[in-house]
C-alpha cells in the first residue's frame, strides 16, 4: 500500500514539476507516505465507528455530534490561542531552548483551560442558549475540546522533532483506543452515544499522553517566563487565523440546526463526511504532500512555472475525483440507508462542493508555500471570503434548506478559487529573487524573519532520512480529517483525527 502511494506521488511530481524525483525528495515522500498511511488507517476506523452509531442511535445522535465538533472548533480556540503553533515554530528553531519552550508552552495552555474551561461551565445554560443548543451538548462539547486540546498539543510536541513515525503511530493511537474501548462499553451501556462518546475521549487521552511522552523528556526542561510573552505575540495571528477558518468551515452547522433542526445537521454531516472529509481531503492530502517541500524552496519565476503546469493537471484531477466522490457518499448512504435517505441532488451537490474545496485547498497551500507575502494574502482571502459565507449560509438555508447551504459554500469556495487565481501570479511576480530554502542561499523576497542557518522557517528534516518536509502545523480538530484545529496560514490546516 505504501509503495502505491509512492507511485501515484513520484508521478504527479514527474507531471507536474517536470523532473525526475530527487535523492533528497525521495527520503521526504518514505517519510510522508508513513504518516499519509496512518491518515487512511485512523480514517477508515473512525468512518465504521460514526456510520454504526448513526445506524443505531439516529440521524439526531450524528447531528448532536456534529454540532459538538463545531462547538469543540470554536471552544479550542482560546484555549491554544495559537501557542502551540508558536512552540512548534521556535522549537524547531531554537533547539538548545527546546525544554523551556515546551515547558512554558505546557504551562500557559494549561492556565489558559482551567480558566476558560471555569468560565464556559459556569455559563453553559446561557452559552447554549445563545447558540440554540441543548445544555448537554454544549458542556460535552467542552469536555471534549479540553481532551482535543491537550491531544493536539502533545501532538504538536511531536512535530518540533520531526519524527514521521511517531506522527503516524499518534493518528492510529487515537482511533484504535476508541474503537477498542467503544466495543466493550457498547455491550454493556444501553446508550451506544454515550459509549460513543466515551470512547472519542479516551481515545483523545490516550493519544496525548503518547505524545506528551516526547515534551517531558526533552532536557532542559524549565519553565521561561521570558518565552511567554513571544509566544503569545507569534500565535495571536495564528489564533485569529482560525476563527476566520471556523467560520468558514464549521458555522454552517449551528445555522442549520437554528433553521432546520438537528436532524437536518446529522443529514449535513453524512454528506459532507463521505464527499469532503473522506474522499477530497486524501486527494489534495496526497497533491499537497508532493509538492509543499518542494515548492518552499523555489523562487518566483520557479513557482510560476509550476503554477502553470499544475493548472493543467488540475481539470484531469477535479474530472477523476467528481465521479469518486459519488461513489463514496453512495456506498456510505447505502450503509445508513434506514435513517438517511439517498439524495441524487444532494449527492451531486455535494460532489461538486469537494472539487471546489480540494481547489480552494491546493491554491490556499501553494500561495502559502511562497512565504511571507503568501501567508498574508491567504489569511486576507480566508476573512473575506469567511464572513461571505456566514451571510449566504444565513439567508439561503431559509429558502432552499440544505441545498442552500452546499449552493451558498460552494459559490463561495468558487469565488475563493477565482480570487487565487487572479493574485497568485501577482505575487510571484513580486517574488523574482531567489528564495531562503536549502538551495536558495540567497536573501529574495521570500525570506522569512526568524529563518535560522538559511532555512526556511517552515522547512525541518525528519530524522527518518535526510529529506525535507513542510510544516503543515497540523492540528487537533478539522474537516478534512477529523478534529484539526483550524488556524495558521491556511484556511484549511493539516488534519489529524478520524471523526470528523
């Protein structure tokens, strides 16, 4: 399986960057593809997992759920405001710091929870109130973004080292300790929901303890407060980032459950799951994997000539994944056939809303691999384009339900897609110097401030191999893979976990 894997990679890149892979490339996709597999293993288990609670307790229960993720999204927010992206940044850096780093990181998050866990549980009734949610779901919610948190720090823990084994073995970790702890507590529990739920927390416990494991024994491990106060300032921009990437991504389903009820989000969610979360996240995942190292470390003029060739790759993709992305919510809703019903239009609706997205995607994180310039600009695109579709949403699932709500954030992405598009060539016009990567030693536009030794910021080695891999700053929570926690310089981050 990892080889087939290999071989689709080495030969996009083939197509698209017009060389034969590299030695140093090579080392970079064994090291990828470990952690790529991991994403299908925890995928598929979590998918079972969700279809057989759906089968037993409802399209209500999927609906709960899913508005438990969103409320998770938004809550995790504060809790990190970004800390942990700054940790994985000047950890890889700064590696005779690294203790005082993850110490203080440690500490601050840990600050940052138990307050603002104290504040939503003691306004629980009026916080669900405001946002039309059942009481309990709001305080599950929040016990479940404080386990999503912590697992998505600890996770985090495990990218300052850059050890691709590891990363895979957490994804795993996640899933098979909540399917082997749901199986047991199904037999007994009457509840299957509750087991269910039971069964993600630990999961998420055992995960994080796994990858706290790798913060603890880093030496030098001290406390810094004059860490503190760079930390914050790296991940405010990060933190904003991610409200503006919830929004976009995850407000949808507190809209339909104000209009329609929360019936109707479970409805969502299938779909959603089996055409975006499943079949366009691996794809891009795959495209993104290929080409993010290696297009971090070009210039301009380099940058826009493989611009050119993947806008002539791209259609062949997008007329390959539509009729996948079909079979894929045919096959799932074959599976909860008794509680959602098989919708053509929707199916069809809800395929061409993966194209868009997974094009949204794949120019949201080129324009990023640019550098500074493109950071900005994919942060500027996601606000904008954010607040959009929190509008269309509002008024369009109104008039047309469902089919208003997939029509309003597709036209959306559409409108996102054309907007890169239009500036992508703009900026790497900008960016004709060379860049600040390993094969760039010179001081180009792309030079980033904090970059140490000539390497991009984002640029780190695993240590399985001497290859290069891109810092996706992956997170906890997300749509393209359950639980990553949006922020940073894309819209759409890395995903991490299975339910999503």
């Amino acid at each position: 399986m990892v080889r087939f894997v290999e071989v689709i990679i080495e030969t996009l890149y083939k197509k698209i960057l017009g060389k034969e892979i590299s030695e140093r490339s090579a080392q970079f996709l064994s090291g990828s593809n470990t952690v790529f597999i991991g994403l299908i293993l925890a995928k598929i288990m979590g998918t079972i997992l969700v279809l057989h609670v759906t089968n037993i307790e409802g399209k209500d229960a999927l609906g709960a759920y899913s508005l438990m993720l969103a409320a998770s999204m938004l809550l995790i927010i504060p809790y990190l405001l970004g800390i942990d992206t700054a940790m994985v940044h000047y950890g890889s850096l700064e590696e005779d710091k690294r203790g005082k780093i993850i110490a203080t990181t440690y500490v601050m998050v840990t600050a940052l929870i138990l307050i603002f866990t104290a504040v939503f549980l003691r306004f629980s009734a009026q916080i669900a109130d405001l946002v039309d949610y059942e009481r309990w779901i709001f305080e599950w919610a929040v016990v479940l973004s404080v386990l999503a948190a912590l697992s998505t720090l600890f996770e985090k823990t495990i990218q300052i080292f850059a050890l691709a084994k590891p990363l895979s073995i957490i994804k795993i970790l996640d899933t098979a300790a909540a399917l082997a702890t749901f199986i047991p507590l199904n037999m007994i529990w009457d509840s299957t929901f509750s087991a269910f739920f039971v069964a993600i927390c630990v999961g998420h416990t055992v995960a994080g303890l796994y990858g706290f494991t790798f913060g603890v024994r880093e030496r030098g491990w001290k406390i810094d407060p004059k860490w503190s106060s760079t930390l914050i300032q790296y991940g405010k921009f990060s933190a904003l980032s991610g409200l503006f990437a919830w929004v976009l991504f995850f407000s949808d389903r507190m809209i339909i459950n104000h209009f329609l009820g929360i019936g109707q989000v479970g409805v969502y969610y299938i779909y959603y799951m089996a055409a975006v979360g499943i079949v366009s996240g691996f794809a891009i995942q795959a495209a993104i994997t290929m080409m993010f190292p290696m297009v971090s470390q070009m210039d301009g003029r380099e940058m826009m000539d493989v611009y050119r060739k993947m806008n002539h790759v791209l259609p062949i993709f997008l007329i390959i994944t539509y009729p996948i992305i079909i079979l894929s919510e045919f096959l799932i809703l074959r599976f909860v056939k008794d509680e959602i019903s098989m919708q053509w239009e929707l199916m069809l609706l809800f395929a061409l809303m993966g194209c868009v997205y997974a094009t949204n995607r794949l120019y949201s994180w080129f324009l990023s691999a640019e550098g500074k310039t493109g950071i900005r600009t994919v942060s500027m695109i996601t606000g904008i384009i954010a607040v959009m579709n929190f509008v269309l949403n509002w008024f369009m699932v109104q008039k047309w339900g469902i089919e208003g709500v997939v029509v309003a954030t597709t036209l959306v992405f559409a409108l996102s897609v054309t907007m890169f598009y239009t500036v992508i060539p703009k900026v790497l016009e900008q960016d004709s110097g060379p860049g600040d990567g390993p094969h760039h030693p010179g001081s180009g536009r792309r030079k980033i401030p904090g970059s140490v030794g000539g390497r991009d910021r984002y640029m780190t080695g695993y240590r399985q191999g001497s290859g290069y891999r891109m810092r996706s700053e992956r997170g906890g929570f997300g749509r393209n893979g359950a639980y990553g926690r949006p922020g940073g310089p894309s819209p759409d981050r890395g995903r991490g976990r299975a339910f999503s």
